[in-house]
C-alpha cells in the first residue's frame, strides 16, 4: 500500500483531514499532521512530521498548497522544509493539484 504524508498550513487543517479521508477511500494510507489531533508545540510537531516523511515506507509527501490571504498556492516555512525533507530522503513531492489530477488519471 502506498503511503502519503500530507502537509501544509494549519489554517488549512479542516481540507487536510476531509483529502485525507478521500484518499484513503482510494485505497492509499494516509498520515495527517499529528498536530491536528493531538495539542503540541510546532517543535514538537516539526520533529514528528519529519520522522514519519522520514520513514522507509513513506512514498511521497502531498503539500496542500491552497491561497491563504493574498499569497496563492501557499507554501509556509514548516511545508518548504518538509518538501525539503522529502527531497533529502529520496521520496516523491507532490502539491495538492498537480497531485489530485495523478489520481484521477490513473487510478
């Protein structure tokens, strides 16, 4: 089964977890940012969402990169290192459209 670690911001939190939801129906497992369920710093959580991109059975990350204010297709500081993370540790970055249109291409 292929596994998906999904990021962004926390303002994003409710479209995180419903995508989630919906890929998982796809048949994929799917890992949301632990921050969203259980309180924590974001040292805490950084740290936490590193390892599991980290992870050997980790296949990509998915960076839902939605407009926040002004800024369209936002990209904070803690997803740019996570995408970097990935980027170090050999797994595939997707952002969120590019990602969704994958999907209903080929599966």
């Amino acid at each position: 089964m292929k596994r998906i670690v999904l990021c962004g911001s926390r303002k994003f939190k409710d479209m995180i977890i419903r995508l989630g939801k919906e890929i998982e129906t796809k048949g994929y497992e799917v890992v949301i940012p632990r921050e969203f369920i259980v309180p924590m710093s974001k040292k805490e959580h950084a740290k936490l969402h590193f390892s599991e991109i980290a992870k050997e059975d980790t296949d990509c990350i998915l960076v839902v990169n939605e407009d926040k204010g002004d800024a369209k297709n936002y990209i904070g500081p803690n997803s740019f290192a996570e995408i970097a993370m990935a980027f170090f540790y050999d797994k595939k970055v997707f952002l969120k459209m590019i990602y969704m249109n994958h999907i209903k291409m080929n599966y």
